[in-house]
C-alpha cells in the first residue's frame, strides 16, 4: 500500500466538509421554507375584527381563490404594503383576507379606518395562535390558496408591486382559470 | 485595595487586573471566571409557566432548548426574545400540559416550520451525509490505517527474515563453543 493512501480520510474529510459548507452558500440560511405549501389552509375560528361578535371559521373562506395577509399595526414594513393592498383590492382580481397577528384589536381598527381596508375580512389572531398553525414567523406574510382552501404559494415579507405582477397575479389568474375549468 | 476591588463589577476587576494596577489572586479570579461562565444560561429570557410537577417542566425545558427559534439562525426557542419565540413557548407549554407527548410536539412543530426548527435533524435522504458522513469518514480511516499497518507489517516481517537468515548462517559458521547472546532466547 503506497503513502499515498494514507491521505485517503483527510481527502475523504476535506470533500465532506465542502459538500456541507456548500449548504451554507447554496441559499439564503434564514430562508424558511413553507411546509404548508400543497396542504390545506389549518381549521380555524376566529373573531372579525371589524365585528368582534362575528366569528369567521377557515370554511367561509373557501370558494375562491384567496389572499391572506398576515400583518399587524407594530410592524413597520405593513405600513408600505398596505398602499400595496389597496392597489391590489382596487384592482379586484383577488379576494384578500386579513390575519391581524399577535395584535391589539382596537389599533388594529384604528388602522383599517385611517388607512383605508382592503380586506374581505380581517381574523383578530390575537394570540398568534393561526400565526403557529400557519408557520408565520413574523409579519408581513403573504399565502396564496385556491378556491379549495389549498396553499400554493407563501411570501415572507412585504408585497411589492413587482411580486404581484411577476408572481402573485399570474398564480391567481391560473388559479381562477383552474377553478373555472372544473366547475 | 483587594478590598475595594472586589465591589466593582468582575469585568471591570479583570481590566484591572490585566492594566497591572491592581493584584488580584488567582484564586478569586478563578472564581470570577467560573461565576461569569455559570452567569450563562441565566442570561436566556424567563417566563413565569407553572407546572404541575416537575417531569413536565423538564419536558418543557428540554423541548425549548432544543427547537430553533424560526426568526433566529442560532438561537434556541429558550434563548431568544423574539415574539415568535414567545408565542412557540407558550404553545409547547399548553401541549405539554395537554399531555403531549415530546415526540408528538416535535412533530407538531415540524408541521409547521419544517426542518429548520429542528437542531437535531431528521434521519432522510437529504440528511444522509451530515449524519453519517463523519462515521464513514471514520470506516474509511480505520481500513486505511489497518491496510497500511497490516502491508508494513508484512514488509518488515519479510525484512526479518531475511536478517534472521544471514545471523542463522553467521551462527552456524562460528563455532558451537560461543553461543551468541541473542540465542538464549
């Protein structure tokens, strides 16, 4: 057996430690990837922030291609989405739903009035509780799911013009046009 | 001055100590070091769950400390002030309290953030290499060394014999009367 052989486990080593270092660089460490992505939207009941004796289950929500906004009044990036949303709104090719997360209600209607609302409804998720169910991890997320209550697409972070035109609105109108065809 | 010394906080002790104006013994510095070592884990965020008996809060505890906090890159659920942390520290201590079981929360967790809340990931296909990598690593260096130490055995064995073979025949050629040392063996 030559000398040589002997820096078999080191080459053998130094190879392991590239391939997995290589993880590290491939993507974005903090990106967190949704599980929920091909699964349906969690079985909830919660409050309308809008009208607290309403309570609103993940049932009523189906029927239509949907998306859900997770926002909250301390978080700073909602602020500049929420223009965003109301373009979106305005333009009525999507339904949006809110999820007020981890929240106080009273801002949170506070916010809807001097803003403006462009929610079909907004969930009191004051305890953060649908946020968990949902994998949110923080504020603003964006789902996207069909008119079956399937999640297709999550979005971490705030919805920019640019995201609704080359991603979010494709998706919905593929969607739409799915929906349409199986009816 | 030892005295005085030791009321100001320990880190400002050590500064002292390494500016040379204050003596300090090694022994108190020891136990200034342990103390700020030990200082650790009480630094991590707290909150005030009760328990019914100390099994659960030693589920929780071990449950906490080893899920990753899902806005952090390296902090645990226990370690971490982020109001995510505290919403999943709150759900693990209702489902303990619910009787869940540790695995069933793990799961409960992997349903919803996936692989990256895990520290201690899961056995698949994707993980094949970090788990067992290092073990095969360490097959493969274990066969070398035994290929290389068994191949100069044999070769240094070889060279024995055929220096036993010269003495053996320097041996026979002397005479029978002076036995060389190496032969009482």
């Amino acid at each position: 057996m030559s000398k040589a052989a002997l820096f078999i486990p080191l080459a053998a080593f130094i190879l392991l430690a590239f391939v997995l270092g290589a993880g590290f660089f491939l993507e974005d460490p903090h990106r967190l990837p949704s599980v929920l992505v091909g699964k349906p939207l969690p079985q909830f009941k919660l409050a309308d922030v809008k009208d607290l004796e309403r309570w609103v289950t993940s049932e009523d929500l189906l029927g239509e291609v949907t998306l859900l906004n997770v926002w909250a009044t301390w978080c700073p990036s909602c602020v500049a989405e929420h223009q965003q949303l109301l373009k979106i709104a305005r333009e009525g090719t999507v339904r949006l739903v809110g999820v007020n997360y981890n929240d106080d209600v009273a801002k949170a209607q506070q916010w809807l009035l001097k803003l403006g609302d462009p929610y079909w409804v907004t969930l009191a998720d004051t305890q953060g509780k649908l946020g968990i169910d949902l994998g949110v991890y923080g504020a603003p997320e964006t789902f996207l799911m069909d008119a079956s209550g399937v999640i297709h697409f999550r979005h971490v972070g705030a919805v920019t013009d640019e995201i609704w035109q080359n991603t979010l609105r494709p998706m919905v109108l593929e969607f739409k046009q799915n929906g349409s065809q199986g009816e | 001055m030892d005295h005085k010394a030791n009321r100001v906080s320990p880190v400002a002790l050590l500064v002292h100590k390494y500016s040379r104006r204050v003596h300090v013994k090694r022994s108190s510095l020891l136990l200034i070091l342990t103390s700020l070592l030990l200082a650790g884990p009480a630094v991590a965020a707290i909150d005030s769950y009760e328990f019914p008996d100390d099994a659960s809060r030693q589920r929780y505890q071990v449950l906490v400390e080893e899920l990753r906090c899902p806005q952090c890159l390296n902090t645990n659920l226990a370690g971490s002030d982020a109001m995510i942390a505290k919403d999943l520290r709150r759900e693990i201590h209702r489902l303990v309290l619910e009787g869940m079981s540790d695995a069933d929360i793990r799961e409960f967790m992997y349903q919803r953030y996936g692989d990256f809340i895990l520290y201690r990931p899961r056995v698949k296909a994707g993980t094949l290499l970090l788990w067992f990598g290092p073990v095969l690593i360490l097959a493969i260096a274990i066969w070398v060394f035994v290929r290389y130490v068994f191949s100069r055995g044999r070769a240094e064995s070889a060279a024995l014999t055929l220096d036993d073979e010269s003495r053996l025949k320097q041996l026979l050629d002397q005479s029978p009367s002076q036995p060389s040392p190496s032969q009482k063996k």
